[in-house]
C-alpha cells in the first residue's frame, strides 16, 4: 500500500508586499503566516498598525472576489467585510481577547454578483513583543438552523427549470427537514400534483411551457389547501394581484427569508 507523499507549495514571495522581507518578521508572524497558509479554513490577518491584509486561497475562494490572489500582504484600498461588519470585533481582539460570532451575514461574490452568506466567525489576537501586534479571523459557512421543535416538517414540491437552482433549493429544504420531490417543468408538476400529496408548491416563475402561476392556478382548482410559494426575479409584482393567496420570494433569497416563509405557512397549514 503506498502511503499518501507530502507536497510542499511554493513559498510566496513577499518583496513587493507591504510585510517585506520574512527574515525580519516577528516569530508570531512567521508563525501565524505558516499556520493560515497551510489551512483549508478561510482565514484573514489583519497584521501592524498599517492594517496589512493576509489571507490563505480558501479565504479567496470563499469571498469570491476575482481580484483576491493569496496571499496578499498589503494594505486594503477597502476593509475586507470580515473587519467592517463589526467595529466591536476588532476593539475586542486589539485588547487582547478572543471572541466569536455565529451566523453573521457578510457579502460574498457569486454569480457575478454580491450575495450574503451566513458565516461563523472567529478572532484571535496575535501577540508579538509589544502586545497584540495582528488580528486572525477564520471564517466557516454557518450550519444550516434545523427546524424548531415546534414546527412541523413540510412536503414539498419544487418546481424550478435551473438544474444547479433546483439542486440547491431542494438540498437547503432537506436540511431544514423538510420532505422534497422536484421537477423542471409544470407539465412534469401536473401528474405528481394529481397522485400525491403536498402541502406546499414551490415554483420558480417563469417556466418554460407552463408558467408557474399557470401552473399554481391549475394546482390550485385541484387541491385548494395546497399553500403556494413562487420564486422570482421581480418579487411579488407579477403575482401580487392574483385571485387566489400565495406568497412570493425575490430571487436571490436566503436561507433565513426561505424559513422564515415556510415557517408562516407551516403555522397556517397546521393551526387548531
């Protein structure tokens, strides 16, 4: 059996870099740099009074800034939302205290465009002679809250034409507990509405075929306690004067405003 061989990465050349020269670094430095590189975690110094920014590939990756090349080593011509989310953080670790904060909503790029993603975040003071000389912040996508005991897990049935949306809607819903069937079409919807129970219909929009309030309306007529959720690009303005209830999401929607809805129709489907 072969056993599993080291790889070494390049060492980064830091001489056009704000830190200069690694042979004049304070050992916690030397330190913190090899430990941040050398992890899969995301991870982001904030390093001298200058504030110079360093950070690993994984802390790249999850921000999603095409500019971001780890490992950095200069000063920001903006702060990294890690530091300007909250002033607190960094007052706290500049006296010398390690702190955390869970579920925190920090803009990511994706998609070729802002979007929020929950994050658990992580600072740890770095000392050096002086005292505390840097701050470290690890970032982890947060675990998804699963449902309240008090909440009934739900049936639904998703609808949406995008196969990497529909994945990710259906595998959000599984982790809120949720009971999923999907389809990428409403013609497709039709048969497993007539055979099936569900107590939620989750349908993208814009449909090609069948739209989804067509497809809604028709759902609806058939089985009129079914609840009705649509996604889209527009918000509510194309299905706000419709003549029968539903409730809208805005594409792109997080995780908190999904719960948030199914947990209003949960409370309906199920009150005494």
């Amino acid at each position: 059996m072969n056993s599993p061989s080291a790889v070494t990465p390049p060492a980064p050349d830091w001489s056009n870099t704000a830190v200069g020269d690694p042979a004049a670094w304070p050992a916690s430095l030397r330190l913190t740099v090899d430990i941040l590189l050398n992890s899969p975690q995301a991870m982001l110094l904030m390093w001298g009074a200058q504030q110079i920014m360093i950070y690993n590939a994984a802390y790249a990756e999850l921000i999603g800034l095409p500019s971001l090349r780890a490992p950095g080593g200069n000063v920001p011509s903006m702060q990294p939302s890690a530091w300007s989310w909250n002033s607190n953080a960094l007052a706290e670790a500049r006296a010398g205290r390690s702190l955390s904060y869970r579920g925190a909503s920090l803009p990511v790029w994706r998609n070729s465009r802002t979007e929020q993603q929950s994050l658990d975040l992580y600072y740890t003071p770095v000392r050096d002679d002086n005292g505390v000389a840097g701050i470290l912040c690890t970032l982890a996508p947060a675990p998804i809250a699963p449902l309240a005991d008090s909440t009934t897990p739900l049936r639904l049935l998703v609808v949406e034409d995008n196969a990497d949306a529909r994945y990710l809607v259906c595998e959000t819903l599984r982790a809120l507990g949720h009971e999923v069937e999907d389809v990428a079409a409403g013609e497709d919807a039709l048969p497993l509405l007539a055979t099936r129970h569900f107590d939620v219909l989750f349908t993208d929009v814009s449909l090609p075929g069948m739209s989804g309030v067509d497809l809604a309306r028709h759902a609806r007529q058939k089985t009129p306690e079914l609840a009705l959720l649509f996604a889209s690009g527009y918000g509510d303005e194309l299905t706000r004067h419709l003549d029968f209830p539903s409730q809208s999401l805005q594409k792109p929607y997080d995780i908190e405003d999904l719960q948030a809805v199914l947990e209003k129709i949960a409370a309906k489907l199920h009150a005494p």
